[in-house]
C-alpha cells in the first residue's frame, strides 16, 4: 500500500477542482479525502482497484468522476451500475448531498466497502445493493442510471431498463465511446449527445453518454 500523504493528496485535488465547474465545500472536500483514504487502505486487502497510488487515484478517479459531475445537475434519483469502489457514485453522493444515490454491485467485498464508507462519511442519501442488477426491484424508479466503464452499452440498457423512469436518461462514463457500442443499442435506445471530457491532470479520452428512449 502507497502511503497516503492527506497533505499532497489535497493539494493535487483542490487544484483539480479550480478548474472544474464544480462549487464544494471544504467539508465536501475533505469527505472526499476521506473517502480517497479509505479506499487506499481497503485497496491493500481487497483489490478494489488496479490503481495503488494515491496520487493517482486523485486523478484517475476523484477528478474523473468530478469533472462528471455537472451533468447530473437536474438529477434526484441516481443508481450506479457495477459502482465497485464507489466511482461514480460515491463522488457524487458527496458532491450532491441533497440527490440520492444507490450503487449496485455483484461483489459483497465491494458493497461491504461502500458500506463503511457510508457509514464513517455519514452519508445519509447513499443506499447500497449487493445482487446483479437484473435482479433488482425499486418502489421508485430512477431518474438517471449511470455507469463507469461497466459494460457494452447494449448490456447495460438490457440489464437495467426496467429501473429507468419514464423519461429517464443513461449517463456512461466512457473512454473512447466506440462508435459500434453506440449502434448497436437496442431500439428504443438512442445515443442523444456524446460529450467529451476535460479531467485535469489527465491526459486522456474521456467521453459522457447520454442515452434516452426514442418516443413514438
């Protein structure tokens, strides 16, 4: 395990955060510092990363899924798909405090993580499924739906198409978003806007894909 240096650590992300259009406060800031920690140290036993350092996983995750976070300024009802670690979803319950935000994954070691970090962070509007999202069954259905490098798109639509809202979107974080995935989206899904993205201190392709039903 890399140490964790909060001091360097903070550093590099606050300077991230200037030059994203996003407004946190230095409570929000120090939550996700915490939760950076946490996943440093749970990343020793569990793997739940291929990224060791510290410093790296500032860029590669914190700011990543930041720089995300603008596009889900008009969303109450969040889920995120094979959440794993907690990227998006983590990030964005501690961005977005008064949105709600449930994360899915298969693996219990994953969900047990996200669990304490839930728990440590007090993070009220976090709620946490461990079972394949197919299986998954909602009294209220979500707004947006998103992912992190989960999956084809096709099979990420499939599996949890029952869980959008009518009028809901998809938004996949993506790397390339290979033009192929995208066609071969299953009616009545289509890609409505592709957006790349500018992640500080990465360099990158990284791609936002937002994906709603046609109607009639």
């Amino acid at each position: 395990m890399k140490v964790f240096d909060r001091s360097v650590v903070a550093d590099v992300l606050k300077q991230g955060i200037r030059q994203l259009p996003v407004a946190l406060s230095g409570e929000q800031v120090e939550k996700l510092l915490d939760y950076l920690h946490l996943l440093n140290k749970w990343n020793a036993v569990y793997n739940l990363t291929s990224v060791r350092d510290p410093m790296e996983m500032v860029k590669l995750h914190l700011l990543d899924s930041l720089a995300a976070v603008p596009a889900f300024k008009d969303a109450q009802n969040v889920l995120d798909v094979g959440a794993g670690g907690g990227l998006p979803g983590m990030v964005l319950a501690i961005s977005r405090p008064d949105m709600k935000v449930s994360m899915i994954d298969t693996v219990h070691k994953k969900t047990a993580f996200l669990n304490q970090v839930k728990a440590e962070l007090g993070l009220s509007n976090v709620t946490v499924y461990t079972k394949k999202v197919q299986e998954l069954e909602v009294k209220t259905k979500f707004d947006v739906i998103t992912s992190r490098a989960f999956a084809d798109l096709s099979d990420f639509v499939n599996w949890s198409g029952h869980l959008l809202q009518e009028g809901g979107q998809y938004i996949a974080l993506k790397g390339t978003a290979p033009v192929e995935e995208r066609e071969r989206l299953p009616a009545p899904w289509k890609v409505r806007k592709l957006e790349p993205l500018a992640v500080p201190g990465l360099d990158a392709e990284r791609h936002l894909v937002f994906i709603q039903a046609e109607t009639a």
